[in-house]
C-alpha cells in the first residue's frame, strides 16, 4: 500500500504492484479501480447510462456489479429486495420547454430488509465514494422503489 499525495488515500497493489483498489486512510473499505473507471466511462462516453456497484463477499470491498444501459423501469427491476447497491445513473429527461437534459446522480439503495452489518457497511462505503466520484449532481437515498419514481428524480435536479 501507497499513500496518494496528499489525496487521504492508499493504493492496494498486488503481489506484482499492479493498482487493485483504493481505500481512505482512516477505512477498512476498498473500492476496485474498476469502479472508479466504470465511472469516468459513464461520465466521458455517454455509451454508459447505468453502473451499479455493490458490496463485495466480504463487506469490505465496493465492487462492480453491472456496466451499461438500462431505462428507469429496468434500473428500479434491477435492484435487489433485501442487498444494498450503489447506482450511478445518468438521467436523461426533457425540461417544460422543451430543454433535453443529462443530469448524474448516485443513488444509495439500502432496501429494509438488509441486514445491521451490510447497513454499515453501506453506510462507510457511501461516505467513500461521495470522496471518489467527481461530478455527481443528486445523491438519493432509496429504501423502497417507490423512492426513486422518475418524476421525483427529475423533480431532484433542479
């Protein structure tokens, strides 16, 4: 492990010091790299509208669990009932006048029925990536699918 300059980070490298995630000095979290290029992809390309991450086997590790393009409808299908997730979503819609807009929100799904120790988990881990990922415009809290209607996201961005 690496201090980042000054950035309150660690590099975690591999037996062959190649970069395998980053943690915050203070945390016991990391978050693979590739979450954190999965991001910038989303955020460059626009060939991305959806990353999904999630808790790794051992709640310890942000890993990535999804890449690629879904609609409101199968992004809120895609959420599990009782496992947190954290979703990065690019949410196009059209303004009264006619304006379209993209506007990237991350949203922090932390359904009732996970448990105390995934809970905390998320909880650590949500405070990482708000530190990580540059260029997010609303952050959402979820607990229910009925939290993330599309009216309300829209009505979130401005």
């Amino acid at each position: 492990m690496r201090n980042l300059a000054g950035e309150g980070f660690v590099e975690l490298l591999d037996p062959y010091a190649r970069i395998i995630g980053r943690t915050p000095v203070s945390t016991g979290i990391t978050v693979e790299d590739s979450c954190v290029s999965a991001f910038q992809e989303l955020r460059s390309k626009r060939n991305v509208n959806t990353v999904i991450y999630k808790l790794g086997e051992g709640p310890d590790r942000v890993v990535l669990d999804y890449k690629g393009n879904l609609t409101h409808e199968e992004l809120l299908r895609s959420l599990p009932a009782a496992e947190p997730r954290f979703v990065v979503y690019d949410l196009a819609f059209a303004t009264p006048d006619g304006a379209r807009w993209n506007k990237t929100m991350m949203i922090s799904w932390l359904p009732e029925g996970a448990d105390a120790r995934q809970q905390a988990a998320h909880e650590e881990a949500e405070g990482i990536l708000r530190d990580l990922l540059d260029g997010i415009h609303l952050w959402v809290r979820a607990t229910r699918p009925t939290d993330l209607g599309y009216d309300a996201l829209v009505a979130g961005t401005s």
